[in-house]
C-alpha cells in the first residue's frame, strides 16, 4: 500500500474503556456502517473502526487487483492495523466477508483474539453434495452478469433484497455505500467471496465464537449458522436475531447491540 496504511484505510480508534473492541464492515458497506451500534460500546472500549480496502471510502488506488485475489490480502490488512496500533489483545465483530476474514486472522494469530462475533457470516455461497450454501453457480453467475450489465440498476434491487426488514433509512444508506464502490471493483470482490470456500480451515479456529443470524437472511440460510456451530474448533454460541436482513446493524441496530453486549460480557 505504499504510504500509511492506517491512513489507506480510514482507521479510527475512539471510546474510552479499557478493553479493545474491532468493528469490521462486510461487503459493499464502509466503517459508517457501525454508526447506530457504536453508542452503546464506546463508554466500555476502545473501539477500532476501518474500513476494507475496496469500500468506497477508501481511493480506489490502493485496490490491487493481483494482491486481492483472496481473503489472505485482506487477513494481512487486519493484522497490519492491529499491529501498528501495538494491539496485542481484541474481541472482534466482523460482518459478512469481514466474519470470514475474522477467522482467518484468528487461525493465524489465535492470542490475539478473545473473541469472535460473527454477523452474518458464511464460509461457503455456493451449495455442495450436502451443504446447503443458499446459491448454485448458474444463479451466481446472473447476478455478476447484471452487476457489469447496468450497475445501478443492480444496487437498486439487491439494496432492499440485502436489508430485507422494511427500514428505508437502512436501505438508502446500502445503497449509498454500494454505489461509492467502483464498479469494476465490486465485481473483483464479489467473485473473490463467491469463489472461496472456508468448510476446510473451520476445524482450526480455536477462538471462542458467537454467530448471529437474522430470522431470514436473503444471502445465508439458517442452516449455515448451525453448520458453523458445529464446525468451528472452538466454544460457540449462535444467536437468532428476530429480525429479517444481511444488515442488522444498518435495520435494527438497538437489538444486534444488545446480543453483542451480551456475547461480549460471556
């Protein structure tokens, strides 16, 4: 990344507890994702915020379309940012591709982590023999064919699918991030997350996780959350939000607050 990447990346610390709290934004959000969550934790900790190296906050110069070819870049970027902040010790909220990087990181650096929250998270879109993805390859590739066809168009029907709850506020604010994403970019990234498949490392994390998934999810099939549970190397808990949507954070931000707060106190 050349210059600071702390910089790069928009990395904000703020709160003012003692303990350290990473807030990591999934797909085709930024940071600002986390705004209606972060009241409720900044008296408690202090919480780093950055943002993905393809959200479109961050210039799109920074996007290396050979280093970002797997989650690995992103996993680099992450423990980078903890490391220059001279972190030796977090709990870690990662939402959708963010989840995913969580565990990763965690099978690299296990003392780092205290604990994994994982929203929304999936280690594999696409459906196998008798795994159950929520996707087949056909379907997958219609959706990247509308992407590079008009992409507005595509942001404004996958916005509202994404949400799912019937909140505006939510679904004008993806969008707003969605279209902030160069297109070209949003493309790489989502062939990048389709095409990866993490069933095999799950056995590694030993890192106490807690899953939470939303009632009905139009990217993640409640049994993904279960096959999760049963796979991850570690202690693990899942939490059913009430509540429909890939976005809970951005749809009903007062109750995902709560299941972290109580995750987190564990």
């Amino acid at each position: 990344m050349g210059h600071n990447l702390l910089e790069a990346l928009n990395v904000r610390v703020v709160g003012s507890g003692e303990k350290i709290l990473v807030l990591a934004h999934g797909f085709g959000t930024d940071q600002s994702a986390w705004q209606r969550i972060l009241p409720y934790f900044l008296p408690y900790y202090r919480v780093i915020l950055y943002d993905l190296v393809c959200a479109g906050s961050v210039n799109p110069d920074y996007f290396d379309f050979r280093r970002y070819t797997t989650l690995d870049a992103y996993v680099d970027d992450l423990l980078s940012i903890l490391d220059a902040l001279g972190v030796d010790r977090c709990a870690y909220v990662g939402h959708s591709v963010s989840a995913m990087i969580g565990i990763l990181a965690s099978i690299r650096r296990p003392e780092l982590f205290s604990k994994l929250i994982l929203i929304g998270a999936s280690p594999r879109f696409l459906n196998d023999k008798d795994y159950h993805g929520g996707f087949e390859q056909g379907e997958i590739e219609k959706v990247f064919s509308a992407m590079e066809a008009n992409y507005e168009a595509w942001v404004s029907g996958f916005a509202p699918l994404a949400v799912g709850a019937d909140v505006p506020a939510a679904v004008r604010e993806f969008s707003r991030t969605l279209f902030n994403m160069r297109p070209d970019i949003t493309l790489f990234v989502s062939r990048t997350v389709f095409n990866s498949d993490m069933r095999g490392v799950l056995g590694l994390v030993k890192v106490p996780c807690c899953i939470v998934q939303t009632a009905k999810d139009v990217s993640v099939p409640q049994s993904v959350a279960t096959y999760l549970k049963n796979h991850l190397g570690g202690r693990n808990t899942v939490e059913m939000l009430n509540t429909e949507g890939h976005l809970p954070h951005l749809s009903a931000p007062g109750m995902l607050a709560l299941v972290l707060r109580r995750a987190l106190s564990r």
